[in-house]
C-alpha cells in the first residue's frame, strides 16, 4: 500500500525527461561509465512509464506544473492517453536498441553514442509531455541536434554528407516551426496549446501560421516530397541509430502535427487536409516502387519508411470528412510501425556485421545460419505488409474502414496497393535469405543479444494485433481527439 501511494505522488512525468538528461551530461563527464548509465536509464525509463500509465488509469490525464508555476507564465507537461502511448512505444524501442548498442559499437564509438541517445531520449520524452507550443521548439532543436550527431558519429565521407543534408532540413523544419509559433503568440498572446485552441479564429496570421507550422513538421517527418534527406541519412547511420530515426524521430514530429491538427487548427475550414492525403498517396505508392528497386538492404527500408509514413497522412481528408477514427487508426500504425521498422533496421545491422555487406543479391543461406535475424524480418515483415493478427494489420484496418465508410476508394486503392508493394519487397528480402551466394563469403560472428534485441521487436510488432482494444482505450483517455488538447 505504501509502496503504490509512493508511485502515485511521484512526478513521473518530470522524471521521465530528468532521468536520461542526468545520464546524458553524466556521460560526457565519465565516457567509462557511459554504456552502463545509458543502459540502466534506458531500464528505469521503461518503470518511469509504467508508473505515469499507472497514475493516468487511476486519474485521467494529468497536469504537471513545474516549480509550481502553471500556464501562461510558468511550463506545463501534460500526458494523456496519447501521450502516453508515445512514451511506452518510446521506451520500448529505447531499451530494446539499448541492448543491442551494448554489442554493436565498439568502446571508441560507445563514448560518443550514449550520451547523444541520452539526450535523444531526454528531447523525445520531454516532446511528449509539452503543454505549450514553444516548449515544444526547444524539444524539436535539442532532438534535431542529437539525432544529427548520431548520424554523424560514423565519420566517413557518406556519414558526414548524409547528416549535414538532415541537418540543413531539420534547421529548416525548426525555422518554420518557429516562424509559426511567433505567429500564433503575436496574434493571441499565449503559447499554451488548450488556450490557443480555445482563442483561435481563421484570421490571416493563422493561415500563415498554419503552413509554416506544417510545412515544417512535414520537412521532418520526410513526407514526399520533402524526403530528401532521409535515405541518405538512414544509409550512413549505424543500424541502431537508423532504427531511432525511422521509429521515433519522424513520429514525433508527426506527433506534433497531430496535436496542433486535432486542436489549434482543428476547426479551420481548409483544403490542406485534402493534399496531405494526396501527398500521402503518393508516397505509400512512390516510396514502396523505390524499396522494390534497390539493391541494398539499407536503403530498401529507408524507402520502406517513405511509403509507411505515406499511410499517416491518408488521415487528414478522412478526418475532415468526418470519420474521426482514422486518427486513432493512424496513431495504432504509427506505434506498430515504430516497433516493425525499428525491429527490420537491428535486423538490417546483424546482417551487415555477419556478411559483412547489406547487397541483397549476396545473402548466404541467411536463414539457416541467422535464424533469429531472419525470423525478425519475417516478424517485422508482417506488420509492415499489414498481414493479420500484426499490429500493421489493425492500423492499416481501422484506416481501410475508415475509408469505406467516406467512399474514399481512391485510398482504398492505395492503401491496398501499399500492403502488395509492401509484400513484394519483403519477399524480396526474405527470397535472398533462402539461397546461398555465387561464391564463397566470409563471415563473422553475431552477438546473440543483437539478434534477441532485433527479434523481440518483431514479435512485439505482431502482439501489437492482439493489443487493439487496450490500446484503443489508452487513446481514449483525456480525449485527445475529441475536443483537442485540453487539461484534466
């Protein structure tokens, strides 16, 4: 009893943002230590969510004011169902590549890993949890920042390239991010989310508040066009890094773009809605005819990512037609999603260290001599092609229904399409890992906890399926997509 009224007066939400910035900064001063306090955090964060998910069930979505001082002068973290669903997926993908780094970087490049991925983690929870609009600036420039630097920390020629072109985007995203919210406080004088929904009219400064603030979100969240820089990015990345990237960075800054949707724009009378949904169109198609064309298994899930963040944004026109379930079925394809292609990347790394190479057309017998690997890809596979009970399958029919319901066939066409072009270059992977190579290759070993690490998110990808009603509920909570973001 003590022990539970202990966890119900703790501020987990704080903890949960204070805890990998201690480690972060605890890191740079004693690099030795770095991979043990990186690995521990990344424990403890997965017990701070659970105890926040803990107090949420009992109470609803909770308000945090720090040091006391509440909006509009002091900072506010909020967390409801959607938030917290952020943050569980969050600390699951984190502990799972926290285990996986512990055998991938060498000590060398683990002096420089961890403290960035603490700061990651640090921005990431923190993004999860801002109440107001600029908070969630400093969020997105201190997660930009670490995730550029972990791409970089390769140190090649392509690795540098890759991570100023992210770079440069991720500036540009914040500068428009920025501009917009300079925009919406000149105009109604406050920065926290709920009053600003509350103040907002369709005048002027809030149509240029709102591209700026989109075209923004969308330039991180490598919506095609603007996918630019994340193939290369993803390719010059180590693998644990890239399955950051691809599970957590891009859906935090759609995450963002959600929130300000549902609320600050939420009834804005636009046509916006209509080409995010043709953009998004585009991409699942685009992007999966690009996965099929590559030769390297790298950057076939780079494109793989380009086509599933595709899926995210049929989302606008449904909505805008009224059928409000399709966030919450994009919101349950973005968490198996993170899971699926953040289980194919640490895949993708074992394949790397073993052959020595990620060209497709010269895997080995991958299957009988890395079975946990290629049961990881087949796994991960699944809920990427949308294949029943994976948590890709539930998204994708949450979206399909929502679809049908508005006679949306178009999307209905692509949204199936996606799911065959999605398979075709599954197959693709897995049909290589069958057949031995044209000549000899030379092997190397691959630490069994990187294959458990690449493998237990795959699995957990296909449980996300048998999870719909528990996490439809969790969404639930604070209603987050009913009347916007509003306090407890």
């Amino acid at each position: 009893m003590a022990m539970a009224a202990w966890s119900l007066d703790m501020p987990w939400s704080a903890v949960l943002i204070m805890l990998p910035l201690a480690a972060a900064m605890l890191g740079f001063v004693f690099p030795g230590r770095a991979k043990v306090l990186g690995l521990a955090t990344s424990v403890l964060v997965v017990f701070a969510v659970v105890g926040l998910g803990y107090r949420i069930y009992l109470h609803g979505a909770l308000q945090h004011s720090i040091g006391g001082w509440g909006a509009p002068l002091g900072i506010e973290l909020y967390a409801d169902g959607l938030s917290l669903a952020m943050l569980a997926i969050t600390a699951l993908l984190g502990l799972a590549v926290s285990v996986y780094s512990t055998a991938y970087f060498d000590r060398r490049q683990a002096t420089r890993f961890w403290p960035l991925w603490m700061f990651l983690l640090a921005a990431l929870n923190a993004l999860f949890l801002s109440a107001d609009i600029f908070n969630l600036y400093v969020t997105l420039e201190l997660m930009g920042l670490s995730a550029v630097a972990l791409v970089a920390q390769a140190g090649y020629r392509e690795a540098l390239t890759g991570a100023m072109r992210y770079l440069l985007a991720a500036l540009l995203g914040s500068l428009l991010y920025l501009l917009g919210v300079a925009l919406l406080y000149q105009g109604f004088g406050t920065l926290d989310l709920a009053m600003l929904e509350a103040r907002v009219t369709p005048v002027p400064v809030v149509w240029a508040a709102l591209g700026a603030v989109t075209v923004g979100m969308l330039l991180k969240t490598a919506l095609f066009p603007l996918h630019f820089w994340l193939p290369s990015a993803h390719t010059a990345a180590p693998s644990p890094v890239s399955a950051l990237l691809s599970g957590l960075v891009v859906k935090a800054s759609f995450y963002i773009l959600v929130r300000y949707w549902v609320g600050v724009f939420g009834d804005l009378d636009t046509a916006v809605d209509t080409m995010l949904g043709l953009l998004g169109a585009i991409a699942v198609v685009w992007g999966s005819l690009q996965a099929l064309r590559q030769q390297r298994l790298k950057l076939l899930v780079a494109y793989s990512t380009v086509a599933q963040i595709g899926y995210l944004f049929l989302a606008f026109p449904l909505v805008a037609a009224g059928a409000t379930m399709a966030w919450q079925a994009v919101v349950y394809l973005a968490l198996s999603h993170a899971l699926a292609k953040g289980g194919l990347f640490l895949a993708v790394g074992n394949l790397q260290r073993f052959e020595g190479h990620d060209r497709i057309l010269d895997f080995d017998r991958v299957v009988q001599r890395l079975p946990l690997t290629a049961g990881a890809i087949a796994l991960a596979g699944a809920s990427i092609m949308g294949l029943p009970p994976s948590g890709g399958f539930i998204g994708k029919w949450l979206l399909l229904e929502a679809a049908l319901l508005q006679q949306r066939w178009d999307l209905v066409m692509v949204i199936l399409l996606g799911g065959l072009l999605a398979a075709a270059y599954i197959f693709k992977i897995l049909g290589y890992a069958f057949t031995p190579a044209s000549g000899p290759q030379p092997t190397h070993s691959v630490p069994r906890r990187m294959e458990w690490a690449a493998l237990s998110l795959g699995f957990a990808a296909v449980v996300m399926g048998f999870l719909a009603m528990p996490v439809l509920i969790l969404l639930g909570i604070g209603a987050p997509f009913d009347s916007g973001w509003s306090g407890p």
